[in-house]
C-alpha cells in the first residue's frame, strides 16, 4: 500500500507535458500490478483520467488475469464513462489503447447485431482505418510504448478476426499479414516484458491463428512454447491450461495433449515465480 501511495505522489507530481513519459517507465518494478491496481483508483480520484486509463490498459493486456479482469482493467476499459473521461486527454499511448478498445467495441456490436452479412466489409474498412491512424499516432510517440504497443496488436488481431468474417477473396492474403504484425508486436512487449503473462498470452494467440493458416509443426510448436510461458507466469489462471492443452492437440502432440488435459504438469518454467513470492497469486 505505502508502494502504491508514493509512486501515485510521484506521478501527480509530474507535469502535464511529460505525463506520457513517465507512464513508459513504471518505478522499479513494472510487475508489481497491485501498486498499479491502486494507481488506477488513484488517478480516478484526483480527476488525471488519461493516467487511469494507461495504466487500467497495462493491466487488462499485460498483467494475470485476475488483475486484469479487475474494475481496475479490461472494465474500465470498456466502461464508456472511463473511455469518454480518456478521450480528453492530449496523450498518444492512451489514444491508440482506445482506439483498440473501439475496434473491438464495434466487431463486437456488429456480431450482436446480426449484421455481419451486410456489414462485414464496412466492418473491415472501419478497423483498418481505425488502425492506420493509431498507427499513425503510435508513430508521433517518438519511442516504442508497451500499452500502445499492445494496443496495436490487438487492433490487427481484430482486423484478422474482420477478414474472416468476411471471408472475401482477398482475406487469405491478407490474414497473414495482419497477424505477422501482430506477433511483430507482441513479440517486441514480450521481450522486453518478459515476466508479462499478457504479452505472451496475445504472442500465443496470434502464432496459433498463423499455424491455423499455416499448418507447419514450427508455428505450432512457437505458439505452445509462448502459451506454456503465460501459463507458467499466471498459474491461477483457470483457461490457459485448456488452451496449452488444445494447442497441443492441434499440433497432434498426442502424449503432450494428455498431459495438460487434467490441468497440466505442474513444474516450475522458465520465468515464471515461486509460488511463495508470487504476487499474482490470489490472497487468501
């Protein structure tokens, strides 16, 4: 709590004109999600929403899912009090985190509304021009930024996701494509991020969309390694088990799909936390 408190005191202190800066470089520890849990409320308090909504997208794309499914993360996310409160802000990161969040806002409406066959190529027009200007405004950033990054690679996830339902002819060529950028992505957050169960999970995801086109034994077995590593790093995580075990299935990793069926081998990988200082693990 004292953690939280100051490194809220130190941000607020900043100016307004180096406040997208700052939120690249998160104190000494970017994992330590319950400190940025409390930031969110923080920021939401004293009325600096943008700040709220940068550090809610870290924890709904990069943090364990407990953190991210919070009120603190994807729900605020998508609450359009909190994106109209962000919409003021004169921040690029936070710009492209909601252009996402809309992108996937509007595939999702256009589905529940059972407009898909009428709409799916205004659809797919909306998302890749929604995508070119986050782009565009990625670009003005001047420096890679994990949220916005991740941002992106959510928006070509959605795109892929708007070509298949189109299924036009040209969605074959263009599929592939969509999804190397969001590996592209992904890959570079997961990198420098390596402890994030968020940016190996979308990493796995987005292989694993590849491997479907693709069906060669190496995609499949990247997506895995990147599916095993956000399992490992978020344990309690009641889905990435089922997923490591479909993935291996698809594979056609027979003896591998077995062992993860009853919930996986339960040893410790590489980089993930002891279960004694794991902060990601559910309180008691």
């Amino acid at each position: 709590m004292k953690t939280a408190v100051a490194l809220a005191l130190l941000l607020m202190l900043l100016p307004a004109a180096g406040w997208a800066t700052a939120t690249g470089s998160f104190g000494p520890d970017p994992y330590d999600y319950h400190a940025r849990e409390q930031l969110v409320r923080t920021y939401r308090q004293s009325g600096n929403y943008a700040a709220a909504y940068y550090h809610a997208a870290w924890l709904a794309w990069l943090a364990p899912k407990r953190y991210a499914t919070s009120d603190a993360g994807i729900k605020l996310l998508r609450d359009r009090r909190g994106r109209d409160e962000a919409a003021w802000a004169a921040s690029e990161a936070v710009a492209v985190a909601a252009s996402a969040v809309n992108a996937e806002r509007l595939l999702f409406d256009t589905c529940l509304n059972g407009a898909i066959p009428g709409q799916s190529s205004r659809l797919r027009a909306q998302v890749a021009e929604m995508l070119r200007s986050a782009e565009d405004t990625d670009r003005r950033l001047g420096r890679p930024d994990p949220v916005a990054r991740m941002a992106l690679a959510h928006l070509y996830l959605t795109l892929d996701d708007c070509l298949v339902l189109e299924g036009a002819g040209d969605s074959a060529r263009e599929r592939p494509r969509a999804l190397q950028k969001a590996v592209s992505l992904a890959s570079a957050v997961a990198e420098r991020l390596p402890k994030s169960p968020g940016a190996h999970l979308t990493l796995a995801i987005a292989r694993a969309r590849l491997a479907e086109i693709d069906n060669r034994k190496e995609l499949w077995s990247m997506a895995i390694e990147e599916c095993e590593m956000a399992q490992a790093l978020d344990p309690y995580d009641p889905d990435l088990s089922p997923m490591v075990w479909m993935l291996h299935l698809r594979a056609g990793h027979w003896d591998e799909a077995k062992r993860w069926q009853t919930g996986g081998p339960r040893v410790q990988r590489r980089g993930s936390v002891s279960p004694k200082s794991d902060k990601t693990a559910p309180k008691q």
